[in-house]
C-alpha cells in the first residue's frame, strides 16, 4: 500500500495539504488557522452539537455550511473560517447558549468577539449548554456512565445515576474541569445532596490536573462550607 | 401450504387461484381503513358476514374487509363489484337491502353520492367526482384485496414484478430501469431512488440493508399507514426486487407502534410471504436470499429521519447524522443501508413489470409518475387521494375536494406538514410537482394537503407547527435546541397580543440560522413554515405587531 | 402486570445490547410502565449502562416512568384535528378529568396524553380511549365518553 493519500484544499485563500481521512477542523489547525468550537475534545468522538465551528464549503458549485468539526476533508474544496453569514451563525449561536449562560467565560470571550448580545432572547438561566462533554467523557473516555442525557429537544439535560455516581464520581471529578459552565459540578453537588448525602465513596482526595485550560472551581468538603 | 421452489410453481398456483375465483360473483367490499375503523365499519363488515351466513348465500355472494378505499370523509365505504358501485356512510342498518340489491343486480339509491350543490347522482365509481380525477395507480387494487390473504394479492397479478425481475434481468438492469424511470423519494425528499440504489450498490461493503420508512411523522399525512395496511405486500415485492437490485440480504420494515391493525397486517404480510417461499433463502429457486424484519417507533417525530431510524433500528436513541456521513455508504451499524418510503417502494413493481418508458409518460418533465396526497384540513371531501404529478392543485382542492367546507372561502394551502409552507389562494393554478412547489416554498413532503380557510389565524398556525417541532426535537443541535424554542416563544406572545418591537427581526435572524446551523432536516426545515408565511402573509404578521407596539417597531 | 412476564422478557433479550428498545416496548406493553428496579435489570441482562436506558426511556414518549392510569385518554393534536378544533376538545378534557398532558389521576382512572397525528385525520376531532376511536368529537360529547370508563 502506497503513503496515505494527499489532498489539497484551501482554507481562507490559503493552500493547505493534508492527508485523506481527516476533517476541516483538524486541517485548518494543522494550517494554525483558528476556527471556535465549545462541544470539541481531542480525546472525544466529535460531536457536532454546538456547531460553533460551522464554516462555508464550496464544492463543485455548490455552497453549503457545515460543521468542520465532522466534515471530511477533500479536493479542490474552498473553506471560508469566517463571512458575514459564519459570522451571523456564530452569533446567534452565541446569543441563543447565552440566555442559559450568561456569565461562562467562553460565551463571554465568544460575544466580544462576534458582537453578541446576551440579552437578545428569552432568558432561561439553566447553566448547562448541553455541549455533551461530561457526558461522552464519562462514557467513552471513563467507561463509567455515571452520568447521562435525558429527555430530548430542548427538555434534554445532564443526570448524573446516583446508583453510580455515588460510587464513582468523588474519586474522579474529571468532567467537572471540562464543563464550560461549571453546571456539571453543581449537578454533582446537587445530585449528591438530595439522592446519597454523606454516602459517597472517596478512598482519598481528588489530585486530578484539569484536561482543558479552562478554569476549576474548588471542590470544597461539604463540613467546610457550613 | 409448501414453498413455492420455482416460477413455474407460482405461476401454477396463481392460475389456480384464477381458476376459483369466479370474477363474475358478486362482491362486497367494506373499507377498513383507519378512518372508516373508527367509524366502526367493522360493526358493518360483521353485519354483511352475519347476514350472508344467515341466508346462507355464500356461494352467491363474496363478502372482504380491505384496506382503505381512500374517500375517508364519507365512510364506512361500500364497493360492490361487478360495476364498481360505491356506497358511503353504510351502516349495520343497510345490510340487509345492499345484499337484495346485489343479489338482483340493482342499485341502493339512497346510499350512493350525490352532488352536494345540484344533487346528480353517481353510482359507479368512475363517475364519482372524487375518484374520477384520479389516477389510482397504486391505490386502485385496495378494494379488491383482504391484507391478510396474500392470495387476493396474487390473484391481482401480485409478485408478477418479482418474477420478472428474478428471470429475465439482472441485478444492473433492475436498477437501470428504476433510474431511467426516475422515481424520486415520496417520503420528502424527493431524492432520485435509482441514484441512492447505485450508491448503495457500491459501497465497497458485502453485507448491505434494505428498509422500508414507514413512520410518517408528518402532521396530516395518512397515505403510508394506509398502504402499508391496506397492501402490504405491494410494498413488500417493492422491497425485495430493490434487494436483488442493490445486492442487500436483510431488510427493516420501520414502522408507528400505535396502529394494531398496520401491525398485524404487517407481521401477517411478511409470515405469509415467507411461507409462501417469497422470503428467506433461494427465493423461487433463483439463488437470491432475503430476510425481512418488522421494527417499530417509540413515539417521536424525529426518528422518521433516516440517520435517526436507522440508530433507532440498532437500539441507540434517534440521533441524525449529518447527511454528508451517507447512509447508503455507512448506514445500520455503518453498513451499506439504502432507505426509501412505503409509496417510494409501492411503486417499484409496476415500473419493473410496465416498464420505465411507460412510468415516465406519466407526469412533469422532473417529477414522474403519480403521488398519494393525504387530503384534509377544512376540506369537503378529505381522504387518500392519487393523481398524476402536474396536476394543479386547483384540481386536488375543488374538482376532488370538493372546496373549503362550510361555505367558506380557501385562504392558503398548506403542504409538507411542520417543515413544509403555506401558499395563499392566488397559486392554486400551480402543478404538482417536487422543485416547482419547492420554490413556491411549499414543498410537498410526504403529501398531505391541507386546505386552510377564511378564518385561519396564520401566526397560529406558524405557532402551532414550531411548538410540535419543538416537542420532537432530539436536542443534540444548538441551533434547532435552542432556536426553535426562541422562535416558538416570540410567536407566542404574538399571538396572545405581546408582540413587540424588534420581534419580527429575532424571528427572521432565528429563522436563518436555524436554516442553515442545524443538523438534520428537523432544524433546517422547521422555519420553512414561517418563511412561506412571511413571503405570502406579512401583512398578517406586520399588524400584530403594530397594534400592540402602538404605530412604532415595525420591519 | 406480572413479574414473571417481564422477566421472562428480560430472559429474551439478555446479551443483545441491540435489542434494548424492542426489551422496553415489550415491558412497556406488558406493564404501562418502566420502574426503575426493572430498567437497572434490563441494563445489566442486556449489558448497557444504566444511563443508556434511562436516555432511551425518557426520550421516547411511548415509554412511561410512571404508573400509568387503567385507561389511557388521548387527544389527537395533529395538524387537521388541530384546524378542526382540538384545542377546545384538550380543554374540556383537562376540565371534566382534572388532568394535564402527561398526568394520571390519583385513583388511577385516566392518564391523559395529547399526541400527534394518528393518521384519522377524516374524522377528526378525535378522542382515542384505550384505543377506540371517538371520532368527529365536540366539546359538549366528551363527557358521555368519559363516563363509560370506570
């Protein structure tokens, strides 16, 4: 079998060569040219639910906005990162996860820089972005499910099993850093709180590096927050 | 019974069949569709059961429950053949003098249609002015088959197709008439069957799946439930001559879990089939094997799609994929799966047995054949309905429908359900036909027709359609998540006299995002509705607003 | 319901992780319902996670993780049922049961759901009681209905 195969594609008016198989996202990083995502984890199956990192493709005539997170990448195709359309996209995404969120560090960094409006709709401040990230960590990168989706459309929210997380979760607390919001942790807490108070299982305290940059919250034992 | 091995067994078993029945005895044929169902034409049926065995006239008369007729509004429906006479609303009642009448070759005046304006009778049903306009290509056999005898369906010339394709051309040349025919998808997509075949054909993977969307979400439309209750091996033979034709082994009936009868029917259909040898290994001797399993929805509108009944069929909840991951290269546990719709795959025998050169002489120039339309909304005559693609919707609305009921007057049109439009009245001279009801933006979907009248609140009815959207949304996407929600809210306070300045912009921005950021065809199409209304209902929109904001904010 | 059945059920189905819908639709049917305790069986015999029913069951509105009430009372709030007046048929049934969508009473009578279209769409308004269609409804017949169900 002959070396991978080659395409050549152009990001931003920039000529880009990479080998088939991979998808736009990891092109245009591999090119150092930027494109936002917020559901994205290196260590996750991509999930294409935020669709931050939605980009325009032409492709034999044809233009069509896609999540470059999943997009494969192939010859001859035009991406543009950023245009008035992405842009709006991108936007209104930003405004839409902001009436849950309106105070996480990424939205806010996000709304500078898209000019959004965190006032603009209907405010339903639930914390969580259901970005899926505890989630499919805890799932694929874990295999421990102590903590899944429930319900569908916009009813869909985190819940941690308590039958599981009691016995899991205080020894790992890993998607607690992930979480763009902090929701998970809280969820934990409350979880915690109403369905095994006093009964979880920790053999010693947590020593866990957070996985991404983002910002952890202290957990703090419940003794010294009374 | 024992397997038929071979053509020639078949073809000897179905003269037989022939040779029985004797097409002169008169029959009675009672609907028992799901409208008619429900208006318990089953009382009717075991009423004609109990009075022929009561005058013991079997061998005079033949008494068959069937599937839908189509003329829903008027049931329970009565066909007696010969003559094709048409009775409506029969009740127990009638019984006794439809049977005299049939026995001596007269007619019940009283039950037969009368014109509602001028009061001229019609008795046959080729002068009936609902089926008159139609092309019943694929509806016309219901009345003459019982769903649970796979026999009547033979006796129609059923399975002839897949003999056809089985003996006399190969897997390619299946195919290529299927193209040259150019059926494109009846689910809603209106997707070309033959190139979706071909792409399935050759993804490079052996093992491959067929499967039947039988689902129909879509709000007000009934013609799928209806063929698949009501000829179930139709679409059956479809299926298996597009397995021989794509190289798949097993195949998915995908269906609702709330229908009893379609369920019965169904299991029945493919029970018989497979003990008759039509299914399973070395189907009549030809060296094609083919399994066929019944799955069922658990309740949600989103697994309709085909990424999300196909995760649906693995056990997995109804997620859609994007559509650039393509199902018929990586479908049902990433194998080659190749999903079409009941009405897509009904109308796979007849182009296989008559040919694609006859399937195209029928309709537009891009859109062949006939299509199934689910009539209903303030309609006069609703029910299942087939007409010839290029048939103006004047002609479904009036000339079949019979008008808006209550004397009122027709406002819009309403087609493809939740993710399709509303047209206003001006536009009823428009054809039939996928790309040009497309631009119109009110594409046909799955068919169902609504007729929406003088009185019809349209901020409501855009209302309406996003709030059953947003109940059957998956929830993985932000933009259909959270938008539609959004929009669902600012139609709301429209409607309860909240509207205010800046609304209509959040709407649009809403709209266009949701277009264009979601995953599936749920997110992207569930602003269409709203766009259709916008385009050809502003006004409407424009003044709710200016009311209440007192003259300012208007755009 | 029967302990036995559902466990027989389970038997079925045990080590096909593929097969987790059809296990919950026929437990579901047998049971109008799907209690937690059976739901962690279900996971361990057919080896998925717990969170996994759990997302299954409460996505799919077929399922129930609730006791349901002995008759189930469903008004059709498809598209033409809704132009034909389906809203006003909803409200006089929240009215004479008590009930919103969703809900069961607490003796156990009725569980009241409204739902999409059920492809009756000529003879609607529709009021559909443990499977019998009441078709062409009005406000003022829903009562007589009703009564007929203890």
């Amino acid at each position: 079998m002959s070396a991978m195969s080659e395409i050549i594609l152009t990001i931003d008016d920039k000529e880009v060569k990479v080998t088939a198989g991979m998808t736009v996202l990891q092109a245009a990083q591999q090119a150092g040219i930027y494109i936002p995502t917020l559901c994205h984890h290196e260590k996750l199956e991509a999930f294409g639910g935020c669709r931050l990192c939605i980009v325009e493709v032409e492709s034999r005539g044809w233009t069509s906005y896609v999540v470059s997170c999943l997009y494969p990448v192939a010859k001859d195709i035009v991406v543009r990162t950023r245009s008035e359309k992405v842009d709006k996209i991108r936007k209104v995404i930003v405004e839409e996860l902001m009436a849950h969120a309106p105070d996480a560090p990424e939205l806010v960094r996000l709304a500078e820089e898209y000019g959004a409006d965190r006032e603009r709709f209907e405010r339903k401040e639930s914390f969580c972005i259901v970005c899926g990230l505890c989630v499919r960590y805890c799932d694929e990168v874990k295999h421990l499910n102590a903590v899944g989706f429930i319900d569908n459309g916009a009813k869909r929210e985190i819940s941690f099993i308590p039958e599981v997380a009691k016995n899991v979760c205080w020894e790992c607390q890993e998607c607690f850093a992930l979480c763009p919001t902090s929701y998970a942790q809280a969820a934990y807490l409350l979880t915690e709180a109403l369905a095994f108070p006093g009964q979880r299982k920790e053999l010693s305290p947590p020593a866990k590096a957070p996985e991404s940059g983002r910002r952890v919250i202290p957990i703090m034992p419940v003794a010294a927050t009374r | 019974m024992t397997k038929l091995q071979s053509v020639a067994e078949l073809e000897k078993f179905r003269a037989e069949i022939l040779f029985r029945r004797d097409p002169a005895k008169p029959c009675i044929a009672v609907c028992a569709g799901a409208a008619c169902d429900g208006m318990d034409s089953a009382a009717v049926a075991a009423a004609f059961l109990a009075e022929v065995a009561r005058q013991t006239l079997g061998d005079k008369l033949e008494v068959r429950t069937t599937g839908c007729h189509g003329y829903c509004e008027k049931g329970p429906n009565v066909v007696v053949t010969p003559g094709e006479i048409c009775y409506f609303e029969v009740q127990p009642t009638d019984v006794a003098e439809v049977i005299a009448a049939t026995l001596k070759g007269e007619v019940v005046d009283r039950l037969v249609y009368k014109d509602p304006n001028t009061g001229a009778k019609a008795v046959h049903m080729n002068e009936v002015p609902f089926y008159k306009h139609q092309m019943r290509l694929l509806m016309g056999d219901n009345p003459k088959i019982d769903p649970m005898l796979i026999d009547d369906y033979l006796a129609v010339g059923g399975y002839a197709a897949l003999v056809k394709a089985l003996t006399e051309m190969t897997p390619q040349q299946v195919l290529d008439e299927v193209k040259k025919a150019n059926l494109r998808g009846r689910g809603g997509g209106g997707f070309p069957a033959g190139s979706k075949w071909e792409t399935t054909r050759n993804a490079p993977e052996k093992t491959k799946y067929v499967i039947v969307n039988g689902h129909e979400g879509e709000s007000a439309a009934f013609m799928d439930r209806a063929m698949l209750t009501g000829n179930p091996h139709k679409v059956l033979e479809g299926l298996i001559i597009g397995a021989y034709a794509i190289g798949a082994q097993r195949g998915f009936m995908y269906t609702r879990h709330d229908m009893p009868l379609l369920e019965k029917h169904v299991r029945n259909a493919l029970a018989q089939a497979k003990e008759y040898g039509l299914l399973g290994e070395n189907i009549l001797g030809s060296g094609f094997d083919f399994e066929c399993e019944l799955h069922f929805d658990v309740g949600i509108f989103v697994s309709g799609e085909s990424s999300a009944l196909m995760r649906s069929i693995e056990g997995n909840p109804p997620e859609p994929r994007p559509k650039y991951i393509r199902t018929s290269v990586s479908g049902i546990w990433d194998k080659p799966s190749n999903l079409n719709n009941v009405e897509t795959w009904a109308n796979v025998p007849q182009i296989i047995s008559k040919g694609a050169e006859w399937f195209t002489s029928i309709g537009t120039e891009k859109s062949k054949g006939t299509k199934l339309i689910s009539l209903s909304g303030n309609v006069v005559n609703s029910g299942i309905v087939e007409v010839p693609m290029g048939t103006p919707l004047r002609t479904l609305a009036f000339d079949i429908g019979g008008g808006v009921r209550d004397g009122k007057t027709l406002k819009a049109i309403h087609f493809g359900g939740a993710m399709g439009g509303s047209i206003p009245t001006d536009l009823i001279d428009a054809p039939l036909d996928f790309d040009g009801m497309s631009k119109l933006g009110a594409p046909i979907g799955a068919g169902g027709l609504l007729l929406m009248d003088e009185d019809t609140d349209m901020i409501e009815v855009a209302r309406y359609l996003l709030d059953f959207l947003v109940n059957e949304s998956c929830g993985k996407c932000a933009p259909c998540r959270e938008g539609m929600p959004q929009m669902l809210h600012i139609l709301t306070n429209m409607t309860q006299g909240k509207g205010k300045a800046g609304d209509l912009e959040r709407l649009e921005d809403l709209a266009e995002v949701t277009g264009l950021g979601s995953l599936c065809a749920l997110g992207k199409t569930s602003a269409d509705p709203l766009k259709s209304m916008f385009r050809y209902f502003k006004p409407e929109y424009e003044a709710r607003i200016v009311n209440i904001a007192g003259g300012s904010g208007t755009k | 319901m029967s302990d036995n059945n559902i466990d027989a059920i389970i038997e079925k189905y045990r080590g096909q992780p593929g097969s987790l819908i059809h296990a919950l639709v026929e437990i579901q049917h047998e049971n109008h319902w799907l209690p937690r305790e059976v739901m962690h069986q279900v996971a361990d015999a057919l080896e998925v996670p717990f969170a996994q029913v759990m997302q299954i069951a409460s996505f799919y509105k077929a399922f129930s993780l609730t006791p349901k009430g002995r008759h189930e009372v469903h008004v059709c709030t498809g598209m033409t049922c809704h132009l034909r007046g389906a809203p006003k048929l909803q409200a006089k049934v929240e009215e004479l049961t008590g009930l919103k969508d969703g809900e069961t009473d607490a003796d156990s009578r009725f569980t009241f759901e409204t739902g999409a279209c059920l492809g009756s769409c000529s003879i609607g308004p529709e009021l559909i009681v443990d499977g019998k269609h009441y078709g062409r409804m009005t406000p003022e017949k829903v009562a007589d209905v009703l009564k007929r169900y203890e």
